[in-house]
C-alpha cells in the first residue's frame, strides 16, 4: 500500500512517500480503507523526533474511512477515529475501542 512515512526524524525533508506493508487484522482493532486523514501538532511532534517512536513510522493519528476487517464493527461501516497512529496509509489498523 502506498503510505507517507519516516526513517529518521527531522525536518519535513524526512517525509516519504512509497510502499509501506499493508497492515494485518489483529485482535481487537479494525482494517480501515483511509479516506480522509487529519493533520495535527503531534504529527509534526512525530516526526521532528519531539515524541520518540519507532521506526519506520506512518504518521497521521487521525483519520475516516471504510471498515474492511474486524469483530466489531461491519465490512462496509464508517467510521473514524483520533489518536491512533498510522493514518497517512491507505489502510490503517484502529482499535475497536477507547
């Protein structure tokens, strides 16, 4: 899947764009086809290194989209969430719950 992700931190010269493996169902989170990706402050803070991750790392923490897998909700629900990583995708794995 195509995806806007670090290798290192630092300034936005250190975003790319490429091909990122495409998440896995795990048990309590949903597969969402991303439609729309929210950008926030703690993106930045992500990527600048101001907030530690490991990496490689997709950014974005917040986003809508289309459930494609899951237990909890159905394949074609809508939904959207803040907070959990991985947005800048297009497919990210969110957990069912806060």
């Amino acid at each position: 899947m195509k995806a806007i992700y670090i290798e290192q931190t630092g300034s936005p010269d250190v975003l790319k764009y490429g091909d990122m493996p495409k998440p896995e169902i795990a048990p309590g989170h949903a597969l969402v086809k991303v439609e729309a990706s929210g950008v926030n402050f703690i993106d930045t803070y992500h990527r600048s290194g101001l907030y530690k991750l490991p990496l490689p790392a997709i950014l974005g923490s917040e986003g809508a989209g289309t459930v494609e897998g899951g237990t909890a909700f159905k394949k074609g629900d809508r939904v959207a969430w803040a907070m959990a990583r991985g947005s800048y995708a297009e497919y990210a794995l969110v957990p069912e719950s806060y």
